[in-house]
C-alpha cells in the first residue's frame, strides 16, 4: 500500500500559507519525511466563478508547481490529480511530461482525465462534445512522442510528421500512465492505454454532477476492479501490474480532530483486499501548519502501525 496528497487548495478563497513557494516546499517535504509516497495538484485552468462559489477551488498549473516540489524532494512521486488531457495539445503535454520526468530523475506519473467542466472547455477553445475522443487520441500522441523519433501522427484532431522531441523521459519505456474515471470506457482505456486506474468515490449525485458512475461502496469498487482485472486479463495483461489509486472512504482525515486511526486503517484493510494499490490521503488546507501537522499526525498513528 502506498499513500498520495494532493496539494491542500480545497477551497476558493484558498489561505494564502499554502500557495507561497515556502508553503509548497513545507507541505511537500513534510509529506515526505513523514512516508508519504506520492504528491501532486489538481488542474484547474480557468475554472467558473459559479463552480468556485458553490464549492470548488482554485488551482495552481500543475507541472509548474509539481517542478518545484520535485526541486525540494528526493523521493516523492509527482502524481497530479488529475491534468485535464482534451484542455491542451498532446505534443506540448508530452514535453512538460518528458522534462519533469527528466529533472526529478525519473519520479514522473502522468494521471489524466477527460474532465466534465462545459464552461472551462469553452473558456480554453475546445469542442467538449469531443472530449472523448479527444482523449484516446492523445493518449496515443503522447506514448508515440515519447517513444519514436521522426514520428509522423496522423490523427483527427493531431498531426505531426516527422518529428523529434527530446529529451526523453527517464522512466521506460515511459513514465506511467494513470487513467481517472469511474466508468466501464475509462477502464478500457487503461486496459489499452494505461498503467493505473484511478476512480473516485461518488455518490449518486456527485456522480451525476461529474458526469461518472457512481462508487459508494467498498463492494462496488471490488466489483468494478474485478471487471478491470478481467479486461486487462482479457487482452493479455497481468493485472498485479497495474495500480488503482482511491480516497477511503472514511470520512475524516488527519487534520480532523476525531480522525480514529483503528477505523482508518481497517478501511484501508478493506481496500487493500479490494483491490487498492495507492490510497489517496485528505490533509487540511487552512495553512501550512495544519498540513504539515496532519501529515506527522498520519505517520505517528497509521504509517508506523502498518
């Protein structure tokens, strides 16, 4: 089992301790003193200011911030949460990709999701009746631009002929490829595209307002990774490897007062036999210390338990 965060800017007006380059590089070397294994930043461009006001939140660019985390780190994981793929042209992912992989030796996982927010979409120029399509399309572009020289692509929306993009990733053949989304179509694209699943707990509603399936089970995940288990095995691959990242579903974190670390870690339990390789881990955002306490408090009462 493995433990991610995400950067704690979980509210608009975010507090203005965690946006600072000395609050980045606090929370994110606390996180790893502390045995956390995988940080990043969610992706967020130009979102709505009805969204930001009915309970979403702001964002750094997430290569941006992920850079200098790694900058300020030896081990982490540089795992975003997720980058927004149909939002920008694969080549130019595919190079921000290559280089951050490059700078932190190798520490790189591209997560990417198709993403479900009409007004951003809009705002950035892109078709979002497309983004599916978008989507696989890139996928297929970035692997191509990692691994090929003098590439020609011919896509849809994507053509490239006889280019060479170096430097390449450290990571081989490439880095890996987490796919978000709790639907049957984003687990066929990590069985053709993928090294990771990563699906989110919804209820009915948040899963109609993200436009997913809902997850709001432990049984209902370890039926959905069965069938991933199915498909990867179907198509020739070994399933132990390919990871699946999820938030537990206990409710509380580290940074909540009545945070009972025996629930916690029985849920992990639970997850693990699930099917769960990487747990994604809620620390607060209300300023630099409440994270950095959370994550001694997490290392204290569930790493060093395990």
């Amino acid at each position: 089992m493995r433990f991610a965060i995400t950067h704690p800017m979980h509210s608009h007006p975010y507090h203005p301790d965690v946006v600072s380059g000395a609050g980045i590089t606090a929370i994110a070397a606390a996180a790893e003193q502390a045995g956390i294994h995988g940080f990043g930043f969610t992706d967020h461009p130009a979102p709505s200011q009805r969204w930001l006001e009915h309970g979403g939140h702001d964002a750094l660019d997430p290569f941006v911030a992920m850079s200098f985390a790694a900058a300020h780190t030896s081990r982490l994981r540089l795992i975003p949460n997720i980058v927004v793929l149909p939002y920008r042209n694969p080549f130019v992912v595919a190079k921000a990709a290559a280089t951050l992989d490059l700078l932190s030796d190798g520490r790189f996982t591209l997560a990417v999701g198709v993403g479900y927010m009409r007004k951003e979409f809009e705002a950035l120029g892109v078709d979002y009746e497309q983004r599916a399509e978008l989507f696989e399309e890139a996928l297929r572009a970035i692997r191509a631009a990692w691994t090929t020289d003098d590439l020609s692509f011919e896509g849809k929306h994507f053509t490239a002929r006889g280019i060479t993009a170096h430097p390449r990733p450290v990571a081989q053949p490439h880095p890996p490829i987490w796919i978000a989304g709790n639907t049957a179509a984003a687990r066929e694209r990590v069985v053709r595209y993928g090294d990771g699943w990563c699906p989110f707990p919804a209820p009915p509603g948040l899963a109609r307002t993200a436009k997913t399936a809902p997850i709001d089970s432990v049984e209902r995940l370890r039926a959905l990774i069965a069938d991933l288990h199915a498909r990867l095995e179907a198509a020739g691959r070994d399933p132990a490897a390919v990871d699946v990242a999820f938030s537990p579903f206990y409710p509380k974190g580290p940074g909540d007062a009545d945070f009972n670390a025996d629930e916690f870690l029985a849920g992990l339990e639970e997850l693990v036999g699930a099917g769960v390789t990487w747990v994604n881990i809620h620390i607060p955002g209300d300023g630099v210390r409440a994270a950095t306490e959370a994550l001694d408090r997490f290392r204290a009462t569930v790493i060093e338990a395990l």
